[in-house]
C-alpha cells in the first residue's frame, strides 16, 4: 500500500470506524453519499479507496460507477478506468450509454482515434430504445457531433425523416447550425403542421442576424410556391412577415389563408389591428378595406368598415402639417356610416371617435361633447365604451383649462375599472394631470403603481415620465425647469403648438445647460415638423445628434430624422444613410428593426 493511501485509510477508519467492521466488498447507503461528498470537494483518491475493493459487479453499478470512473480519471488512471468501464459494458450490455463512458475514457487519455471508434461501434448498435438515453449522454459530455449523429442514426432507424426533429432542432439552435435549423423546422411543419407553434418559438430563439431571416425568408417564399397545397409554409411566412413588421407582404399571405380556410376575413383583421399598432397605417387600411369590401355583409364587414375609418384617422392625424380637407371628409365618411348604421351600442365606438375629430383637430369643443354625452347616455352601450367616453371627455374639459372637471372623471373611470387596462389608462391621465400642474410628488405616487401595471404600453408611459420627473428634480430640487417644460406640455395637449414652441425657446434661454436641454429640443422638433417646418425640425434634431453630451435622445434624434427625410422631405438617399447610422451607431437601440426594415425597402430589396 502507498504511504498515502495507508494514510488515507486511517482518516476513513477513524472518521467512519463501521466502515472496518463490515464484510470485505461493503459498502453502506452513507458509502455511496460520502463519496459524492469527497468528489464535489475534489478529492478523488478517497473516492477510490472506498470503491477499489468492491466487487466487479458492486463496482459496475449505477449507484457507483459514475464516481468511480469520474475520480480514476480525474487521478489520471486510466488503465484501471478503461477496465471498469469495459467490465460495465459486458455486464450491462443493454445500457448503451456505458460504452459511451467507455469512448469518454479513451478521449480523456487523449487517445482520439480510440475513442471514435468506440462511439462508433455505439451507434453500429444501437437499439430505438437506445436513442435518446445515448444522445443525452454525448449531450452531457458536450459532444454536439455525437448528439446529431446519434438522433440521425435514430432517424435512420425508425424510417422517417422528421423523427427526432425536435431534439434535433434544439440541438442545432445551441450550435447556432442555422441551416440545419431551418432545414429541420420546414420538413418538420410540412408532415405536421401541429407543430406550428413549437417551429416558431424555437425560430425565435434561433434567428437573430439577418441573414438568417433572409434565408428563412427565401426558404418559405419557394416553398410556398413550389406547394400551394401546404398550409403550414404559408402560415410560418405569415408569421415571419409580422415578425419583420412587413405587413404588407403579410397581408398578401393572410388574404390567401383567409381565402383558403374561408375565414370571413377575421385573419386579415387581426393582421390589420397589428399594422395600426405598429403605425403601418397603409397596410391597417388595405387590410380592413378588404374585409369591408369582400365580407361587407359577413360577421366582420361592418367591424372592418368602423375599423378602417379609425386607421384612416390615425394616418391623418400623424400625417404633418394635418390636412383640414382630409379630416373634413373623415367626418364626412364618420356620419355617412353612422347614418347607414344607425346610433347603437354597436357604433357608440364611432360616435367617439367622431368627437375626437370635432375637439383635436376641428376645435369645435361643444360639438365634441355633445358626441361624447350621447355615447354616456346612450342605453345598453358597454361600461368600457362609456368610460372610453368619459376620458374623451376629461381630455376636453383640460383642454377648456378646467382641470378638476377633468381629475373628477379620470378617477370615476379609475374606480370603476380597477386591475384593468382602461383605468390604468384613466390613473395615466392623473399622473399627466399632476404633472402639468407642477405636483411632481402627487404625480409620482401614480406612476410607481403604473410602472407595475400589466399593458407594456403604459408601463412604459409611466416609466418614461417617472425617469423624466426624476432625473430633472436631482440638481434642480425647486423642479423649476421642469416645470416650465411641463406647462409646455400641456400647450402641445391642448394644441396649442406655436405657443408651445415660443415656450420652448423661452425655457432653452432661462435655463441654459439645463438636464432638460436635449428633451426640450427633441420636443421642438417634433412640433416643429407638425407645423409643416421641416428644415426647422432637421436643423433643431441636428443640435441633439451632433451634440455627445445628449447621448440619452441620440439614437431617438437620429431615427427621427431619417423619417423626416423619407416622408416629408422625400429625399430618399438621405433617409437611407440616416437609418443605416441607426443600426451601425445604436445596435441595441429600440429603433433598429425599424430601421433596418426601412433603409432594406428604401434599398429596394422589397421588404
């Protein structure tokens, strides 16, 4: 016995006195337990004393082996490692994963050629049964090659070409393999398009550049072609079209599945509520004037009809200078259909969104409320649409500077809507509310409960004016400036622009170098470009961008510039280069998938 061995038998002797009583080749239950003790601390040479003496078959077995043959290798012996472990395969010839170990010992002698070998003569015979214990086992080992080729002999075994796709795709997202990835998941949803919704999510986690979605994207477009008849290839466009914010080429796959599963339109309408929410206007419009137009008497005809008179607002009111002439013949189109429709339950939503009309864009504040008065009195109409109601009317009683009126209202709609999306809607207003009276403090205790409320858009609401209120009350305690630029804010609320702009300036002029500095000319811009100045709106966001200390609104300056050139000033190049330097200078900025879908259709690539 080696003088550290003798050693080490006496601290085991004299720390587990039973273990000297028992029969040669025991080994209690707390055996098993201290040794997985003695190797998490790394000491393997008392891990061996306690198994070298057992027998073959004690020593083989799944209580011991693992520890035994992790700890002769860790000491580096792999002679007696490579004898256990062949003892095991013999013994155990059904557990293919012992010769697996087996191949492990002979990598980790460094015998390469040994090991291979080894694995292959694994996989020569394997049993169906054996291939997911022997795939997880080279998966442990972190041998990505041996995985796949276990799955593909598994594949090869059981004749079908989509057995272990699943496995097989997981596999290939960690190696980030993203042909395989994609070769899997199309032959997958082509034999079972039940398996949609697991394609997509591991798409999800497995594309991130573009190429990879390029290439997807090139994979689909000619299967779909190729196999009109399969369902599943167009359903995976459609959904990486969204996934792109390309609406408009995936509306022209929701109208064929639409045609196809005779849908009566609800697919292109769910389709068209994204785009509007995404401020694609254009595709929110094709998309509900189809359904108006082939389903007009359809379930959805008269829903797509309200609908696409609600894009067509969102697309003028956001469309600078606003167009008079076109929101003139909105209201027009508005009356027309309630006229067809009739004052109902049903068109109370329209009735409201005419009164948004007359009050922000027609100043005409008593029609608006007439409106407005109608949808609350109106019988049977949904609590959800008067209380919608009731915060169009709060809105206006602050735009005639009548801010309790208004706070009476909000908080009505917060009470009666509590936990829900349209009361933390109503709180929001609140918290504006106090803002724009300079209550910083009472507009807070708000705001920390919105920041927690379950619609991401107004927790971002919330978090951004919470950040605002914060970050501009550090050095400036008083919150003078702040207050100055929350009064201007509630200028642009009540549209008053050009009085906003004047305050603008007033407050870059007495509080020069202020925290809110980039803030303030970020917001000048923006009404500047309402008001139809658009050298005015470029010359002020180019104060932000080529200033590095406004490095917060950078990348939000940059992106609005670029819009600038594209829409209204229409000088395409420039756009181009201008939402290139979004994606190169902000890559993790939230304007880069938009970017890179609009420079990609400026370039022309037709996405």
């Amino acid at each position: 016995m080696r003088p550290y061995s003798f050693l080490l038998a006496a601290s085991l002797l004299t720390a587990a006195p039973a273990l000297a009583q028992q029969p040669k080749g025991w080994v209690p239950m707390s055996g098993t337990a201290l040794a997985q003790d003695y190797a998490r601390r790394g000491e393997h040479e008392k891990v061996v004393f306690l198994f070298e003496k057992l027998s073959t078959e004690e020593q083989a077995s799944p209580a011991v082996f693992p520890l035994y043959l992790t700890s002769l290798q860790a000491l580096k012996r792999y002679k007696e490692a490579e004898k256990i472990a062949k003892k095991a395969v013999k013994l155990h010839p059904e557990d293919a994963t012992l010769g697996v170990a087996l191949g492990g010992v002979y990598a980790a002698a460094g015998d390469k050629p040994a090991a291979d070998k080894q694995w292959q003569k694994v996989l020569a015979q394997l049993t169906p049964a054996q291939v997911v214990p022997v795939a997880t086992e080279f998966g442990r080992r972190e041998l990505p090659e041996w995985t796949e080729r276990t799955y593909l002999r598994g594949r090869a075994l059981a004749k079908n070409d989509t057995e272990y796709a699943p496995q097989l795709i997981q596999l290939y997202t960690q190696t980030q393999n993203q042909p395989q990835v994609l070769a899997e998941t199309l032959r997958l949803v082509a034999q079972d398009d039940k398996q949609l919704p697991f394609v997509r999510n591991m798409l999800q986690n497995a594309l991130h550049e573009e190429k990879d979605f390029d290439a997807l994207e090139k994979l689909l477009l000619t299967a779909t072609q190729e196999h009109p008849e399969q369902a599943a290839y167009s359903e995976l466009l459609l959904w990486l079209q969204v996934q792109r914010k390309d609406f408009s080429g995936a509306l022209v796959q929701a109208r064929a599945l639409d045609r196809r599963s005779r849908g009566e339109g609800v697919r292109v309408l769910e389709l068209a509520a994204i785009a509007q929410q995404n401020k694609d206007y254009e595709s929110a419009i094709d998309g509900y004037a189809y359904v108006a137009k082939e389903y007009r008497n359809g379930p959805y005809g008269n829903l797509a009809r309200q609908r696409l008179l609600q894009a067509r607002e969102a697309q003028v009111s956001t469309t600078y200078p606003v167009d008079l002439a076109k929101v003139r013949a909105l209201v027009t189109d508005y009356e027309q259909l309630l006229a067809e429709l009739g004052r109902t339950p049903a068109t109370a939503p329209v009735l409201r969104n005419l009164a948004n009309l007359y009050a922000f864009q027609l100043g005409d504040r008593p029609k608006a409320m007439a409106l407005l008065q109608e949808v609350i009195d109106m019988p049977r109409a949904s609590d959800e649409v008067i209380d919608e109601a009731k915060i169009t009317q709060a809105d206006l009683y602050l735009l005639k500077g009548e801010p309790w009126e208004a706070t009476l209202l909000y908080s009505q709609v917060e009470k009666s809507h509590k936990d829900s999306p349209l009361g933390y809607e109503a709180k929001l207003r609140n918290a504006r509310l106090s803002y724009y009276a300079g209550d910083f403090k009472l507009a807070q205790s708000h705001l920390d409960i919105l920041k927690e409320a379950t619609t991401r858009e107004i927790a971002n609401d919330a978090m951004q004016l919470s950040l605002l209120i914060q970050d501009n009350t550090v050095e400036d305690t008083l919150g003078l400036g702040l207050k100055a630029y929350a009064a201007v804010e509630q200028l642009v609320f009540q549209n008053k622009v050009k009085e906003a702009i004047a305050g603008l300036d007033a407050l870059l002029e007495k509080f020069p170098g202020h925290s809110l500095s980039d803030d303030t000319y970020y917001l000048k811009a923006q009404l500047q470009r309402r008001t139809g100045d658009f050298a005015g709106a470029i010359a002020t966001l180019e104060r932000i961008t080529n200033n590095p200390k406004y490095d917060v609104l950078s990348d939000d300056a940059l992106f609005l510039l670029a819009r600038i050139q594209e829409e209204d000033v229409k000088d395409k190049v420039k756009a181009q280069e201008l939402y290139n330097q979004v994606i190169t200078k902000y890559p993790g900025s939230i304007y880069v998938a938009e970017a890179r879908k609009r420079f990609r259709k400026l370039r022309g690539d037709g996405v």
